[in-house]
C-alpha cells in the first residue's frame, strides 16, 4: 500500500493543468483526432482535450489526476506525484471542466450545390455502392456541406452524416473531410446529441451495430439483400448511449448484432455493451458479426482492389 502524502490546493490545481494530450504522446500511446479532441486508440470510448478527459462508454470523465488514477491505476497520491513531475513539459493553461461546458444549439452547416466530392469519396474511395450513398441522400441522413473559413475565406466540402430522432429532426451531425491531402477533419458538430448518431430505423425487429457510419454503410454494401427491413446504428465510437434510447423506443426489437471493429477495443466493447443490455432484462437476441480486417470499409475495399494488386500482394 502506497503511503498517503498531503497535497496542497495549489499542487492539486498545477497537477490538474498537465496536457494529458502530450503526456500520453510521451508514453507511447495513439491519439486519433475526433474534432476538437483527441481520441485513445487504445480505447475508443475515451476522448481528451488538453487537460480534460470524457469516457462516454462509462459517462463519466474529469482533469488530469482523475485520470492518471482511471487509466494508470494509481492512487490519488501515485497520481498527484506522477503529474507534477510532468508538469514542467506538459503544463497548459486549464480548459473549463466538461460538467460546466454549456450544450450549444445544433445548426447544420449549408448544403452545398452539388455532391460529386461525397459521391467521389465514398463511392470512388470507400467503394461504397452508389445506390447505397444514393438512399441515405433522399432520406436527408448524409449531405456534403459548403463551409466558408470566414477569416481566409476559403471554401471547405464535408461529408455531413445526419442522426435525426423517431420525429425526424435532426438531434446529431458528424462531419468528415473530403480531402486527400494531409490529415482530414473529423467530428461531431456542436449541440450534437449522442443518443441520437447516425442511424437508419426500418421496420423489422433487427438492429445492426457500428462504431462509424462508413462501417455501415459498407457492410450494407457486402450484405443488400433486404437490408431496408432492418435498423443500423453508428455510435460513433463505442459510447451505448445511441442504441440504449434506440431499445427504449423500439420495443419491438428482438435481435441485435454488434458490428463493431475487429480489434481490442471493438471487442472490449462488445462484452461491456452486451452486458449493459442484459442488464435491461429483456430477452435480445444478441449475435456478434464482426469483419475479416479491421474493419467493414477495410474488407469491403480488399475485395475491390485489382486482380493484379491481390495476386503481388499475395505473392510477397
């Protein structure tokens, strides 16, 4: 058992104000940028901005000690120590805790006059089938948006993909960048509502899980066959906020199938979300169908590369 030291408020305040953005860089870990926030690879349920962390798996989330005692499994003393002897390197001025942030009223961005850098990306790049693109277009659930840089200028094309309630309106929106050059921004627009992601409600009993739009929208594109029957959820992570109020509302469901990315956190996640929903106690029927690679969009690309490719692939 570590011995208790005594911190002062001051020392809590100045171990609190360490980038846990550059620390974790420091330690080794993979941060995926989502947004203004920086997202664990390790664990896609957790993001961080500077000082500031959120698990929207568990709800819950804090500063820096806090999180050095979650993560690392320390004491709070273990913690406080770790952090000030960081603070030097990896100090920053605090962000406001995430309790206190007010939610801002969800505005989605203008649409713009055509869609050829959407259809390009997702049908070209992603290998998604137009016809697929083409559906969730008419149900005014994906869009690419015209934004204006009002201090350059210059024009952006995003990929918008829109989570709308039972009523229709529009409660979530995700925007993704349509360009190849450099790292392309991603992240859900301000006032989104996380119960509410990208999703498609049919009319049968059965709802399809993902972490992201483009993984369902790729599995529907391997697997068509009556797929306008069933639901499809993108969490947008692994948070089970979306498919929690989707049961609430849909009691008529009767099977769930976790389609989540094939890798330690997409497992981790399927175990913690099974038993979030067995704990609703009711009888789901609950199936795990997961990709060959990382994820669907991965398969679904594999299988269109060129003969050529697969054969030289093979052959090293």
């Amino acid at each position: 058992m570590s011995e208790y030291v005594h911190y002062t408020p001051e020392e809590k305040r100045r171990a609190n104000n360490v980038d846990l953005e550059q620390l974790l860089l420091q330690h080794g870990e993979t941060l995926i940028p989502a947004g203004r926030e920086k997202r664990l690879a390790s664990n896609h349920s957790i993001t961080i901005r500077k000082n500031c962390w959120y698990d929207h798996a568990e709800e819950t989330g804090g500063l820096a000690i806090d999180f050095v005692k979650m993560y690392y499994q320390m004491t709070f003393s273990e913690a406080t120590a770790f952090l000030l002897s960081a603070e030097g390197m990896y100090h920053i001025e605090p962000l406001a805790e995430p309790a206190e942030r007010e939610r801002k009223k969800l505005v989605l961005p203008e649409v713009n006059r055509d869609m050829k850098r959407l259809y390009a990306y997702l049908v070209k790049k992603r290998c998604i089938e137009p016809e697929v693109v083409n559906f969730f277009v008419k149900e005014k659930l994906l869009y690419e948006s015209r934004e204006e840089n009002k201090t350059t200028g210059k024009v952006y094309q995003n990929a918008i993909f829109v989570g709308r309630d039972a009523d229709g309106i529009a409660r979530h929106a995700h925007k993704k960048g349509l360009y190849s050059d450099g790292t392309s921004y991603r992240g859900n627009l301000a006032g989104s509502e996380p119960e509410y992601s990208f999703q498609y409600r049919g009319k049968g009993n059965k709802v399809y899980v993902f972490e992201a739009p483009i993984d369902l929208m790729s599995y529907i594109t391997l697997h068509p066959d009556n797929w306008q029957q069933h639901s499809y959820i993108a969490l947008m992570g692994v948070s089970g906020k979306a498919l929690m109020q989707f049961l609430l509302e849909r009691e008529d469901t009767e099977t769930i199938v976790f389609c989540l990315d094939n890798d330690d956190a997409g497992n981790q996640a399927i175990q913690r979300l099974t038993a979030e929903v067995q704990a609703m106690n009711k009888p789901y029927r609950i199936e795990i169908d997961q990709s060959i690679t990382k994820d669907w969009n991965e398969d679904l690309q594999s299988l269109n590369e060129p003969i050529e490719e697969q054969e030289m692939v093979m052959a090293t």
